[in-house]
C-alpha cells in the first residue's frame, strides 16, 4: 500500500469517528482541498474511489486502423510471393514493409516493433536465423564498422551438393559489415590461389577495406610452419588491409557474415538448382537484390548503393596480379583476437604466447607489426606485453 493512500484512508476513518476537518487536516499536514477532493470521491465511489485513477488516456489516438493493418499484411504476403529468382532475394520484414508505406503515400507510418506486432498477430512472422553459440562478452576487443568499407567479413560455406551430383562446390562469401553489399562466388573446394583471386575480385569490385575479419580456417590462417606469414597475411599486408582473425572455435563473432549465410542458404537451397551455371545465375540476382533493393533501417532506411552512392573507394585496377606471384612481406600489421587459456597462453600462428594466468578467459588482441616483427598484446586497449615475433621465411620490406 502506498503512502498516500495510508493517508487518504486514515482521513477517511477521522472524518467518520466525527473529527474535525481542521484537525485532520493538521494531523496529516494536508489542505482541506486535499482533504475535499478525497472525501468526494469516497461519497461518490467507495473505498476503491480512494485509488488512483490510471492517467492513461481513455483513447488510443494511434492505435492502427483497420485499413492500415490490412495494408501491412497484403504488402508482407506479397513480398513472401518469392516466383523468379529477383523475387526470391527481396526482404519482407517490417523495414521492408514500411519503406513501402512510405512510398506508396501513408502518413503517421507505424513504428517498426507496431509491423511487427501486426505480422506475429496474424501468424505472418518466421524465426530469423541466428549464430549459435553466441554469448555476451562486455570485454571483447571487436571493431564496429562505422562507415563503408571500414570492415569487411570473409567466410566459407561448404560442401554443398547438387542434385544428382556428388562433386563438393563451396561458397565464398564477402561482405561489408556496414552497408551490407556483398560478393559471392560458387567454386569446386576452394584452394588457396582461387582464394587469393577471389579476394581481389571482391576487393575490384567492393574497393579495398581498411579491415578484413576472418576466422582461423586452414584456407585464411593457416602456416605451413610456425612463425610463418601465408600467402593470404601477405596479400593484405600488400594492399595496405589489416587482417583480423576472430578467437579460435567462436565462429559467431563473425556475426554479419554469419547471418546472411543462413538467410543466403535458406533461400538458395531450396531452388532446385542442377549445375553450377544455374547456381551462378541466382548469385548475380541476389548480388544485385542486395545491392539495389535490400533497404536497412539502421542506414536510414538506405540500399548499399544508396549509402555507397558518394564514396570514395580505394581499389585495386583491373590488371592487378601480384597475388599470381611470389609475395613479399610488406610494413603492416595483423590482428588476432584471442581468449586467453588457464594457463595464461594464447596461439599466434603456431606461436605461443605467454601473457599471464591473471587475464585467464578474458580476450585480448594481439597485433603484429611487420616492420619490426613485434607483438604487442593489448587488453582494454592497454599493452600488457610486447614480445619479439620468431618470424620463419624471408623477410624483404
């Protein structure tokens, strides 16, 4: 019982036992039109007159028509009508659904959480994919993209098969964080050449990142002896990227690449698709559904193209082959993401590094910098460490 009505009650009882108003109102610091106010409504309406009222407003001025709710079900259920692979890739969520309402002239457009109240009312809602695993982790060192071409995602999905066949083919999946633009190749199991002329495909047609994210797969960072740098570290090392390699066994932290592979595979796989040409063909209508029509609220409502439209791309020329060629290491840096073991240690290509039991399954992020082969091992942003890196190969800067 709240205070207030403790009050109210006890002047009730007073006024009843036939005390005056002027002393109770002295006993109970109150006005006498305090007093006024709640003896009326007790006459009026009873003890349950001496709760609040609710201040919610008797009315609902925004609640949705009934115009406007159809309105959003016809739109999502023809949306959903996926015949044609440039149908098949389009979106038909709530941004969707309002980006269209917003076209065709409605006014006092509903928020996205009142679309999706409406679509789950009427059973038009589906679970959106989401990486397993994931969990919340306040101290990982992650980037955040905050603009186009600031980090991209690198990934592999495979083998898959097609029909009546049981060759393995792969799909190579690249994607900007930020706008969502991705490229996305259909290949026989990908060694490391087509994976390096893979990226350069992307890297010509995306424009060059300041930041590619990877995991720890054989293809990305995998060294043929410890202490080595492949011929993937050193491409990017090249082109001036910094590559950086996502904890061991947490493939969730790759988390946009992630989830487009599970829309990308839910829409893909279930065409039936019999050689890898068809397949193609439906990669280019995704590509440029993605591009041109996919809307994003968090880019304002904005397709990849919209965002992309004025920005200046730093990009490699149509000619370029140095990938094709033995590559130097040249003056950069890479990065790896890491949890640190309960014995103290983190993996760096082969090479383990002892940054103490007191950071135990925290994560840190240990950079290598080329110039001079250095470690440095930062957590919370501070170095902790700083070690020398027992480089194996040829070192030409």
């Amino acid at each position: 019982m709240s205070h207030e009505l403790h009050l109210r009650q006890r002047a009730i009882r007073l006024k009843l036992a036939g005390v005056s108003i002027s002393t109770i109102c002295h006993d109970l610091q109150r006005s006498r039109a305090w007093f006024y106010r709640w003896w009326r409504r007790y006459t009026q309406g009873g003890p349950p007159a001496l709760h609040d009222h609710s201040r919610a407003p008797k009315t609902r001025p925004s609640a949705l028509s009934d115009q406007m709710r159809q309105a959003i079900l016809s739109i999502r259920d023809r949306l959903m009508r996926r015949q044609g692979p440039h149908a098949r890739y389009r979106l038909a969520g709530a941004p969707t659904i309002r980006y269209e309402l917003e076209c065709l002239g409605y006014t006092d457009l509903p928020s996205l959480r009142t679309i999706e109240r409406v679509l789950h009312a009427a059973q038009r809602t589906k679970q959106p994919f989401r990486p397993q695993g994931r969990v919340a982790s306040h101290d990982y060192p992650g980037v955040r993209a905050t603009h186009s071409n600031h980090v991209h995602q690198l990934d592999l999905i495979g083998p898959r098969y097609l029909k009546g066949s049981r060759r393995q083919w792969f799909f190579l999946v690249y994607q900007d964080s930020y706008d969502q633009a991705v490229y996305v190749e259909f290949q026989p199991k990908p060694k490391l050449e087509s994976v390096l002329a893979f990226v350069v495909r992307a890297w010509q047609r995306m424009g060059l990142p300041e930041i590619v994210q990877v995991d720890n797969g054989e293809l990305f960072g995998h060294t043929s002896h410890r202490g080595s740098l492949n011929r993937f570290i050193r491409l990017a090392l090249l082109v001036g990227v910094e590559l950086t390699f996502i904890p061991e066994r947490e493939p969730w932290r790759n988390g946009s690449i992630e989830r487009f592979n599970g829309w990308l595979q839910e829409r893909l796989l279930a065409v039936q698709l019999h050689s890898a040409a068809q397949v193609r063909g439906e990669l280019e209508a995704m590509m440029r559904s993605c591009f041109q029509e996919q809307i994003h609220p968090q880019l304002d409502f904005q397709t990849a193209a919209e965002v992309r439209r004025t920005l200046k791309v730093r990009s490699l020329p149509d000619n370029f082959a140095a990938h094709q060629q033995a590559l130097p290491v040249s003056i950069g840096r890479v990065s790896f993401i890491r949890r640190v073991r309960r014995q103290g240690e983190v993996s760096v290509l082969g090479v383990k590094v002892r940054v103490g039991k007191r950071l135990a399954q925290q994560y840190v992020r240990v950079r290598l910098y080329t110039r001079t082969m250095t470690l440095k091992v930062y957590h919370q942003r501070q170095v902790v460490k700083q070690l020398a890196f027992p480089f194996v190969g040829k070192l030409r800067l």
